[in-house]
C-alpha cells in the first residue's frame, strides 16, 4: 500500500499538444483568410492545450511558412513544429526557433503520417539533424514506432524525446489486436523511460480511445489534432479541447 501511494505521487498530470492542422486544412480548400491559425491557438490555450503542434510539409498542403513564424511570435505555451528531416525544414526551423522540433517521415502521397521515423536505418543523418536542431536550442522529439531497436536508435542519435506512434492502437481491427498494439506502447514507453528520454505519444487518438494511453504513467504528453478539430464542429473548439483535456486527466487520476 505504501508503495502504491509512493508511487502515485510521481505520476505527472498529462499533457496535452493540439495539433491544429486541420483548421489549415479548412483555410486552404478555398486559399480563404479564414479560419485563423492564431485564433484557433489562442482558444486551445484557452481551454487547456499546454502546447500547439503544427506539421509544416513538403507539399504544404495545410500549414505554411508564414503560420509558423506567426505561432512562434504569438502563442504563449510552446510550439512543437513537426516537419521532415530535410535540410529545408531544418533550415527553416533554425531560423524560427520553435521550443520544439518532432522529426516524422513524409511522403507526398499520404492521407497523414503513416508510420514511425526509420531511425535504426538513418543514424548518421539524424543525427546530424537532431544536432544542428538542438544547437539552436530546440527539443528535439522523433516520432517512432514502439520498438526496441528504434528507441535505442532514437537515443544514440541524441534525442531527448520520443513520440511513440499510437496508430496501430488506434486503428486496430478488433479489441484482442488493440490489446496487443497496446502492450507494445506499454512496453516501449518504459523501456524508454527507463534509458532516460521523455515519453509522448500521438496518432489516431480521440475522445474514446485515449484513456488506456493516459494511463501508462511514464508518458508526459500526447498530440491530437483530427478528433480535436472534428469534435469542434459540433461543440466550438474551446468545449472540445476541454472535454479532452478532462478526460486525459480523470484517466491519468486513476492509475494505481
Ligand atoms: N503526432 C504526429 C507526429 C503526427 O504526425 C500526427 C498527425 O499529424 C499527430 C500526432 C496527430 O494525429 P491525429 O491528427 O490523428 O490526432
């Protein structure tokens, strides 16, 4: 009992980073002014977001150059710029100085980002990446699949944080491949933890699927955008960044 209670008192309340694509994504069907990036931050900080992530592509397909600089100068939290490890991006982020930088594999043809960073496959040029960036004085987070050999990959390149993909948790067939795809995450996210790098995980979470990741304890934060930004349509953007928020919390509140 003692222990338990011990080891309650580590557990940190879990973070939230809303990744506000998608409003983008509305902005550039029609090359409107509207709906603002900014406004869209501000009410995620509003309401309980402890930092805006946004995914500058290759295609620019929803962010542009110009909203990360603009979220950079206006956001009070912290802005995590996700991009690919291209000498562009890398360039670009240099010169903008997010708090952070989460490295993800890119291809033009994807619906979102499909699958972990190939870090066991890339060591020497991402590490010359992660350098360069934290250099600069930003966070450097690669976005990995919830294995060993890339999670010691992750750690050899010198990032201090990993994000663990969730998607294979979140779109499992059945509840026994969930399971299984849950007890990857479980496993990797202490193995990390326990080599010394920060824990964040992200990918297909939403409204129902999120309270078994709140509950590994050694996960500090998650990134969702797509249920965020659909959730806002029926609720306004404010409500649906606090529902989420309360049930990450209420979850994180119940490990034991
Ligand atoms: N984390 C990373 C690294 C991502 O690439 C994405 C998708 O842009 C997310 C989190 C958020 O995923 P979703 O939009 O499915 O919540």
């Amino acid at each position: 009992m003692i222990f338990s209670n011990d080891y309650k008192m580590d557990i940190k309340p879990i973070l939230l980073g809303v990744n506000i694509d998608h409003v983008a994504t509305i902005r550039q069907a029609r090359g409107t002014r509207y709906p603002e990036l900014i406004q869209a931050a501000l009410i995620a900080e509003q309401n309980g977001a402890d930092s805006i992530t946004a995914h500058l592509r290759e295609d620019r397909r929803h962010i542009q150059d110009r909203d990360i600089s603009l979220l950079k100068d206006m956001i009070n939290s912290r802005l995590n710029m996700e991009m690919a490890a291209t000498d562009e991006m890398v360039d670009l982020a240099v010169k903008v100085k997010p708090q952070a930088c989460c490295l993800v594999p890119e291809k033009r043809q994807e619906l979102t980002t499909e699958g972990g960073l190939d870090v066991t496959g890339n060591l020497s040029r991402l590490q010359t990446t992660c350098k360069r960036l934290a250099d600069a004085d930003i966070e450097v987070s690669l976005f990995i699949a919830p294995e060993r050999d890339q999670i010691d990959a992750a750690k050899a390149v010198g990032a201090l944080v990993i994000e663990l993909h969730t998607g294979s948790y979140a779109e499992a067939k059945n509840i026994k491949l969930q399971d299984v795809a849950l007890e990857h995450i479980k496993k990797a996210a202490h193995y990390a933890n326990s080599i010394g790098l920060q824990v964040n995980a992200g990918h297909g979470l939403h409204y129902h699927n999120v309270e078994a990741i709140c509950r590994i304890p050694e996960i500090v934060e998650l990134n969702i955008g797509h249920s965020i930004i659909a959730q806002a349509l029926f609720s306004g953007l404010g409500q649906a960044v606090r529902d989420l928020k309360q049930i990450m919390l209420n979850s994180r509140s119940h490990i034991s």
